[in-house]
C-alpha cells in the first residue's frame, strides 16, 4: 500500500514542555487514521505541525513522498477541521461552504457545481441558503467537513470535530463520518479523547500519551492485544491489579490473589483482565483456563448489558464480570457464589 502521509521522528519543544516525543507514524492513502489520548498528550500540538500551522522541533512530515519543509499550510494538499468549526456566523450554509473556493478565484459556475456536489453528499441539499447559527449541531459539523472536503485536500485532519456534541449525536455522526470517508476515498487523520470514537471510525489508531505514541495497531488487536499497561488501561474497561509477587509460573495480587503466570513475566507488576473475558461455570474440558470460585456483591443492569460486581473467594480482590447477552440468570443473586473461569491469554501482565 502506499504511504500518503510519513511522520518521521517528530518532536516538538515548548520552553521547559516537550509536547510531541520522538513520533513516527505512516498512513496510508484513503486510511482512516485516528490518534487517541487524554487532554493535553500533544494530538493538537501534532496535528498543528502536519498542517504547518506550527513549525517542528525535529523530525519531519512527509507528505506523497515530499518533505513539507518549509512549506506554508495554504500550500499544504491537507485541510483542518477544528474542534469548534471556526465557521462564518454571518454567512448562510453556501457562503461558508464556498469560502475556500471564492478565495481559489474559481469560476463562478465551477463553485456553484462543487458546492451542490458537496452538500449533497454531507446530506444539506435544501439547507444551502440557512443561516449557519439556525442549524443543529450535527448540521453545523457537516457545513465544517463539507467546507474542508470542497477543497479537495488529499488530507482531511480533524481536531476532535465531534467534541461539542450531545451524546446521541455524536453516536449518530461517527457513524456518518465512517461512511462519508470511505465513500469519497479522502484519507483522514482524526485526533480524539473518546476511545470508542477510535475504535469504531478509525482502520488503525495510534494511542499517545505524554507526547509519544504508546502504540499504533488496528482496533481490534489494541482491544485484544495491549502492548503497554497504559493501552491496556486506556483502552476499553479492565479489571486492573497490582501484583505483589511472580514466582515460577504464579502471580499473586497484593489482595491475596494467586493465578497462573502463563508469560513467565518475572518483573510484571500489574495484571488487567477484561470483564467480558471471564467465563461463567466453565466446561471441564476447557483447557488453559484457570478456575476460581467468586462471590457475586451486586448485580450492575444497565439495559444492553449485565455486569456483577464479585469478590474473589480467598482474597481480598473485586472483580468486574460482564455476562454474555444470553446468560441464564438461575443462581445470580447478590450473595451468591459462582465458578468462574479465565483463558491463560486473556491475563495481561506488564
Ligand atoms: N503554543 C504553546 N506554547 C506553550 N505550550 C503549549 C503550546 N501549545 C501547546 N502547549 C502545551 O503542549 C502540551 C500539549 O498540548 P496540546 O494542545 O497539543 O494537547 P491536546 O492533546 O490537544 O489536548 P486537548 O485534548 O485538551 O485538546 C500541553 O502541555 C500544552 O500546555
Ligand atoms: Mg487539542
């Protein structure tokens, strides 16, 4: 595949703060590339110098092969979409989306022809002579998109767009956003906070925390397959412990818990298990799976799911479990014991 963008060793230095840490990244054309991580780790700061907008300390952008160097962020073939729109309040939905266009000096007619085909596919055909400050939120975030993407960058960069919206909204829109880019083929590098954001829009996703990238994988594996304890923590709920002791083969938790130690993981200090990984009255069968016995503390109904808030029998751990959709309920009471059991690789030690 081909590399559209390259980030070679980039790092940024504000006085006595270093934003962006040694970052090296490729995305490939028509990708949907997310950056992910918790205010003030650098997404800004990172997506700011691949715009140009801000001048590296080292490092460098590499865009289609070519070193952006020196290059102004108007001569840039990228485009940004700001966490707060930066629209024109003044201006109806055609002005705001024609701007960029009207400034190109095109014809008259060939922006009139882009800025249809635009809102036509962001779903505004009809709103084209709307005030922007009478549109919903959701409508304002696509006039925003419409007017980077009329521009036809080769990048569309996205700065957390999706971050003034209610809840509801922005369930709906992420889902819009993933159709939107995999219709018109633009490769976007989209900067978020919300995890579940990531995970769902994006083909791979780059945890950063601290000014460096933690890890860069597609969403599954970093659900799956955590390479740092701060991936593991980050992303998706986990059941998270401190380990007291490893010795050959076992670990105990500093709540008196003692499990297998299945990557003979000597300096490992702490242990995450994921909720839904846990198996309820496991078959005898089952191999490289570790059995214990739990005592259910509170049930958690949140309506799509079932979580129980457990203790482990022996020890002084609680422990998450999320039921599978079709669990039978028969001994699920508060007080109750329960057999539960674990597969070996679903223990993440680090
Ligand atoms: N122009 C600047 N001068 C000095 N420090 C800055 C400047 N811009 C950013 N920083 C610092 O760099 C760090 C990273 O900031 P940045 O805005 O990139 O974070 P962010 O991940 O986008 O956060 P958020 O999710 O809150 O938007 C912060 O410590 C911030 O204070
Ligand atoms: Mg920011």
């Amino acid at each position: 595949m081909n590399n559209i963008l390259e980030i070679k060793n980039l790092s940024k230095h504000f006085d006595d703060v270093t934003a962006v840490k040694n970052v090296d990244f490729a995305v490939e054309e028509g990708g949907f590339f997310s950056i992910l991580g918790s205010s003030g780790c650098g997404k800004t700061t990172l997506l700011r110098i691949i715009a140009g907008f801000q001048q590296e300390s080292e490092g460098d952008v590499i865009i289609r092969g070519q070193s952006m160097k020196g290059i102004p962020p108007e001569k840039r073939p990228v485009n940004i979409v700001f966490q707060n729109l930066a629209l024109f309040p003044m201006m109806n939905v055609r002005e705001n989306v024609a701007f960029g266009l009207k400034r190109q000096k095109l014809r008259k007619g060939d922006i009139n022809y882009k800025v249809n085909e635009m809102l036509e596919r962001v779903g505004l055909h009809g709103y084209e002579n709307k005030k922007v400050t009478d549109l919903s939120g959701g409508q304002r975030q696509r006039v925003a998109i419409a007017r980077s993407l009329v521009m036809n960058p080769s990048i569309l960069l996205l700065d957390e767009p999706l971050g003034a919206l209610d809840r509801k909204l922005r369930e709906h829109m992420k889902v819009e956003l993933k159709l939107l880019q995999k219709e018109i083929g633009t490769t976007f590098v989209y900067i978020t906070h919300d995890q579940s954001e990531a995970l769902v829009m994006s083909d791979k996703v780059a945890v950063m925390h601290d000014g460096q990238f933690e890890q860069i994988d597609t969403p599954r594996n970093l659900y799956k397959n955590p390479k740092t304890s701060f991936v593991a923590g980050f992303v998706g709920d986990s059941n998270r412990f401190e380990l007291q002791s490893t010795e050959a083969g076992s670990m105990t938790t500093k709540g008196g818990w003692t499990l297998p130690q299945p990557d003979l993981n000597g300096s490992a200090k702490e242990l995450y298990i994921r909720p839904e990984a846990l198996i309820l009255n496991p078959a005898n069968n089952l191999n490289d799976v570790d059995r214990f016995e739990v005592t259910i503390k509170t049930i958690l109904f949140d309506g799509s799911s079932t979580k129980l808030s457990t203790m482990v029998s022996g020890s002084n751990e609680e422990l998450l479990i999320s039921l599978p959709q079709n669990a039978q309920f028969e001994g699920i009471e508060e007080g109750h014991t329960l057999n539960v059991g674990i597969h070996h690789n679903d223990l993440k030690c680090f």
